[in-house]
C-alpha cells in the first residue's frame, strides 16, 4: 500500500533491502475492506457477529464429506504404510494411484472442473486424518491443493485456465508452488528469477533456479514465481513479480536435484532450474505484477491445512499418551498418576481442543465465502498451532520415555508396539518454518494488528510527506483518539450469553481484556512512535496476547455448541485451556512492562561481532 499511499510507513530511515522487502509485501497487502473478529480484538472490539453461535459444520455438509472421508481413512489405515515411506523415502505409485481414485487431489476442486468439489471444512477435515497418520502423504496432498495450482486457480483462475488444468490436477497431475530461492526465504523481494517477455508479448522467457520445492521433483504443473521488468509509478520503477503456470515438460525446466530432510523423508521436493523456458501471456495467474498478491492470498487459505494436519498429529499424540500413561507402571502406579506426567496429557487434551476449535472456526469463514478476508484467523491458526503441536509431539516423546526415542521398526523388531512417535517428532519440526516461519507469522499478524492506527496516524510520523499534509493528519488523528480511546477504559461484557457459567467468565474475560490490549497497544505506539516497528519481541507479545484471545473464544464457543449436543464434557476442557491461556496472557502482560529484551539484543550483538568466542572454545569445530 505505501507505494500508492506513502503516509501509511515511513521507510526513510530503512535499508534499502528492508525498505524493498516493505515495500513489496506492502503492495501486495489485500485492503481490509470490514475488521474480522481477530482484528477488533486488536481495536478493544468484542463483535461475535458471525462467530456466535459456534458456526459447526451443516449436517448436510458434513454428509456431503463422509463418504469420501471415511475410504481415505480406510485407505490410510490399509494401504499407507507410513513407516515403509519413512524408510524408503518413497510413496508407493500404488498409493498415489488410489489417493488419485479416490478424488484426494481435488477435494476442493469444483464437480464441474472434475473435482470433489468438497467444503474448505471437509477439507481441514481430510488434512486431520492425513496428519495423524503419515506426514509425507499429508505433504504431498498438501502442497498439491493448499499451494500448488489447484487453489490459486480457484481464487484467481480465468475459465480457460481452469478448465485446461482443473481437470488435470483434480485428477492426480502432482503440482507445486515455487518461490523460494537460495536469497529468498522470508524474503522475496531478493528474488533472482526472471521472466521477460518476448518482442510480441505473447510469451514470456523464465530464467531461475527455485529451491525446496515440494512435490518438484514429481510435479506435472507448478505455480512459479518470478520478477517481471518494473513498471513506472509516479516516475518511479516499481517492482513487479508475476505469477506463472508452468509445465514442467516445457523446454528448459530441470529437476537439478532431490533435497533430504531431518523427516519427511519421501518428500519429493527439489531444486528446479527454468532455462530459458517458454511461458504463453495466458499462463498468467490473475495479472503480471500481482504474483505476491496470488502467493499471499493463496497462502491466507492454504495456511489452514497445516494446523489442520496438526490437529490430526495432536490427536494421535493424545492417544498414543494416554494409551502408555495408562499402561506403564512405574514406582508402583501408572505413570499417568504421576502429577508431571498427569500435567503433560491435561495440557496435551485442552490444547489439541483448542487447536481443533480455531481451526474449525477460521474454516467456517471459508465456507461461507470463498474470498472471506481470513488472513489473521488463518495465521493465528498457523502460528498457535505449529507451536502446540510441537510442544504436544514433544512430550509425547517424553511420555514414552526411551520407547519414545525408538525407530517403530526398532520397537517392532524387539516385539513391541512399534508406535511411532519418533517419525511424527522428526515429520513435525518443519511446521513452524515453512509456509511462513512463526517468526514472520508474527511479524504479519502485528503488521494487522496496527493497521488501523497506522491509517489514523501513520501520516503523523511519516518524515517522507510535507509538513502541511503531517499536520492536517495530525488534526484528525487527535479528534479519532479523543473518542477512542476513553472507551478503552470503559467496563465491558461479552453481550453473549453462553449455558455454562465457568465459559460465561472466559468469554467476558476476553471483551475486556481485548481493552486493555488495546490500551497498551496504544501506549506502545506513544511511546516508541514510529520504532515501534523494530521492537519485535514487544509486538509479539501483543500478538500472542490477541492469538490467546481468539483461541479462548473459539475454545468457549465450540465448547458451549457441543455441550448443546450432548457432548458436556468438554466444558471441562475449554474451561482449564482457558484458565492456561490466561496465565499465559497474564504472563505477556507482564512482560510488555518488565523485560530484559534490550540486555538480550546487546548480549547478541556483542556475540554476533565475536566478543564471547571464548564460549566457543573446547569444541571439535570445522572452522
Ligand atoms: C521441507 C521444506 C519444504 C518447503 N517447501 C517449499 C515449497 O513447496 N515452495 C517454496 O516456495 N518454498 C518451500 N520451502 C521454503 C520455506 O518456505 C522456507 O524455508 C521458509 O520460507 C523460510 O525461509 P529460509 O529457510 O530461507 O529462512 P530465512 O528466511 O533465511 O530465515 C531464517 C530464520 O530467520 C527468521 N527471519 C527471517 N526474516 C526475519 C525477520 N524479518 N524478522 C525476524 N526473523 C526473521 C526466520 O523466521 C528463520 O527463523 C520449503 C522448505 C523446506 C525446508
């Protein structure tokens, strides 16, 4: 946005690779037409409208998704061997071949287009049952329908498109998304591949290398990414990067190599070289120059069936838990009696509760409406829930103890029950990096979360506008606080009455404290002004605390919706999820006051330019 409208960042005092990064993921930013009920969390808003009651899949719906999912558990539990894929590091053909049959490659795609045509729900759902089984399967599926071509092509296809590769990808054509390069991780304004159009325009000429592409090296068709000859804006070259359907059977596009991962170990994902590869102008996803735009709106989606699958992971740990807490007796009792032990699996089952409730929550919104602004619900699904089932898969080994640590084939052999906790801890570390690491989760979700104060005074700070224009911002910004920000201190409730009073507390807990986060919000932005946006540690506890809040809310509403249904006990559950999640929010709270983030970023300073190289010292080192 700044490029068109520069009042809203000031970039003048940044790097020039810094001010590039701002300025293209800024570009790309969807404008936030109506504030979803994560953002005014943020504001001091509480609006349920839209979220309550608990918007539970429609029977109908639900109906529509069994079938299908009930043959690919079926087919999971049957026919993947998941730790035959670990070891060898393939997926049988025989597999991907009934994954295919069975219409797992286009769930989401349209009946018309040759797909499943299934709900964004029975999707997350179908992502559970991947994910508590085999990461490798779930990878594939994965990065073919959240990333790879299918879901860029719903959202931004033109017919002719959709009809020449729906088709084909619902149909078990593998296809991909590439982006990332060896400078382009977190960032792509450093992008090197280039597409440059030919003298008649009709085509463009790719030329790049892509790193780590999931499915690559077995892909028919993949999204790529690539930087397209800018266009002036305002006398000033504006970067552009373009998003392309390419076939990987084209001249010039070569598999350079297969990469090895800690897990997933039959990931078919690579380095894929474009030499002068020839793309037709239609292959154009949405329109030259609003590449990003498809990658991030692809992604705000495509986010959702990584927590997803991880709500599948937890729910197998919580089994797997349960099952060895209840079976192994040490010191003269079950280990599950033992209150360290005991602590892990209460925590395991609230929070696998809490995951699933967001998740399921943020889904709903898809599929009310496709093009539902869910950038911050789905990233908070994604940071909160890479992070806990991370935490969950973790203790998950602790409770097996030594089995924990143990191949399941080790196990197997020895004659016990191969469980396989090691290859889920091995499949799950990457959660919390790719599709955006948490740390830039965090980054996105803050960069939300002060949109509206920096449309109100943005301008106000902004050293690169005229002082006439910075004054006349600053007139309205003050007439906005002086009716905001009183209110923030005004009492509040929930204005939803939910059946259980111990939920009641939780939900009016969030009314209010969701004021004094924006209180403190704005006392932050007072007080740092426009540095603000280097304090990240700061903002990320504002991000935890809001990322809290809607997890409480959504915990309280599901809640309260199954034990309408006859499912009470889990009143019980959301009840200590909730009073968990709010010692933590007192915790960050707390933090945003007393912290010793500035001693901890000098001590890395100091370590960065060698002064503790001593601590190095004693070690066999390469270097
Ligand atoms: C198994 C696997 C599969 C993948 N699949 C695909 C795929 O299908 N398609 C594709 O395009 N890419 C894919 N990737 C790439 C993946 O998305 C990137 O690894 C990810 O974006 C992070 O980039 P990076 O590894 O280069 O880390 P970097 O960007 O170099 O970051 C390193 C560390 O610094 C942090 N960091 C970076 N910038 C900032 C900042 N501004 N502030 C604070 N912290 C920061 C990061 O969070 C991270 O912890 C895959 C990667 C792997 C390992």
């Amino acid at each position: 946005m700044p490029i068109e409208e520069p009042q809203t960042i000031d970039t003048s005092k940044m790097s020039a690779g810094q001010r590039a990064a701002i300025e293209l993921t800024e570009a790309a930013r969807q404008v936030v037409q109506e504030r979803t009920f994560a953002a005014g969390l943020f504001m001091g808003e509480f609006r349920l409208e839209g979220i309550a009651p608990f918007p539970s899949q429609k029977p109908d719906d639900r109906q529509k998704g069994e079938a299908f999912l009930q043959k690919l558990e079926t087919l999971l539990r049957e026919k993947v061997d998941a730790d035959a894929i670990d070891r060898t590091g393939e997926i049988p053909q025989a597999v991907m071949d009934e994954l295919a049959k069975l219409g797992t490659f286009g769930i989401k795609v349209p009946a018309d287009y040759g797909g499943l045509g299934l709900s964004q729900t029975n999707y997350c759902r179908a992502a559970m049952l991947l994910g508590s089984w085999c990461g490798n399967t779930t990878a594939l599926i994965s990065a073919h329908q959240s990333i790879g071509v299918p879901q860029p092509l719903i959202l931004f296809g033109t017919e002719e498109q959709k009809k020449k590769y729906l088709p084909r990808v619902a149909g078990g054509e593998i296809s991909a998304f590439a982006l990332t390069e060896v400078d382009v991780g977190s960032d792509p304004a450093a992008m090197k591949t280039r597409a440059e159009p030919t003298p008649d325009g009709n085509h463009f000429i790719i030329n790049g290398e892509k790193l780590w592409c999931t499915n690559g090296t077995r892909a028919g068709v993949i999204v790529v990414m690539a930087r397209t000859p800018p266009k002036m804006v305002n006398g000033k070259a504006k970067e552009q990067i373009t998003a392309f359907i390419v076939e990987t059977n084209w001249p010039g596009v070569e598999v350079i190599r297969r990469c090895h991962f800690m897990g997933l170990k039959a990931l078919y994902n690579g380095v894929i070289r474009f030499e002068n590869v020839k793309v037709p102008r239609e292959n154009i996803l949405l329109a030259e120059g609003k590449g990003l735009r498809v990658a991030l709106t692809t992604l705000d989606t495509g986010r959702l069936t990584l927590p997803a699958a991880c709500v599948g992971l937890s729910k197998r740990c919580l089994e797997i838990t349960r099952t060895w807490a209840n079976e192994r007796t040490q010191w003269g009792a079950p280990i599950g009696k033992h209150a360290a032990i005991a602590d892990k699996l209460g925590r395991m089952a609230a929070n696998t509760f809490a995951m699933e409730s967001m998740t399921l929550l943020a889904a709903s919104h898809v599929d009310r409406d496709k093009h539902a602004d869910i950038r911050l619900e789905a990233a908070m699904c994604k940071l909160w829930g890479t992070e806990h089932a991370w935490e969950i898969v973790n203790e998950a080994m602790q409770v097996r103890g030594g089995r924990g640590y143990e191949t399941a084939d080790s196990l197997k052999a020895r004659g016990e029950n191969p469980v396989p906790v090691e290859r889920l801890l091995r499949d799950s570390r990457i959660n919390t990096i790719f599709e955006g690491s948490s740390e830039i989760m965090r980054l996105f979700i803050a960069r939300e979360m002060l949109d509206p104060h920096l449309k109100v005074s943005g301008a106000v700070l902004n050293s690169q506008l005229p002082k006439g224009q910075r004054m006349k911002a600053a007139f309205k910004a003050a007439a906005f606080y002086a009716g905001w920000y009183p209110k923030q201190w005004l009492p509040t409730g929930s204005g939803f009455t939910v059946q259980s009073s111990e939920l009641m507390g939780h939900m009016n807990y969030v009314a209010r404290t969701s004021r004094k986060l924006a209180r403190s919000l704005f006392h932050a932005m007072v007080k740092f002004g426009p540095k603000l946006e280097r304090e990240q540690l700061l903002l990320g506890r504002f991000v935890d605390i809001g990322t809290e809040l809607f997890a409480i809310t959504a915990s309280c509403l599901r809640a309260d919706q199954l034990s309408g249904e006859g499912r009470g006990e889990v009143v019980r559950l959301a009840d200590y999820f909730c009073h968990s999640a709010r010692l933590r929010v007192g915790e960050y709270f707390r933090q945003l006051g007393k912290n010793n983030d500035r001693i901890g970023y000098r001590i890395a300073q100091d370590t960065l330019k060698g002064e503790f190289a001593a601590m190095e010292k004693g070690i066999v080192s390469k270097s």
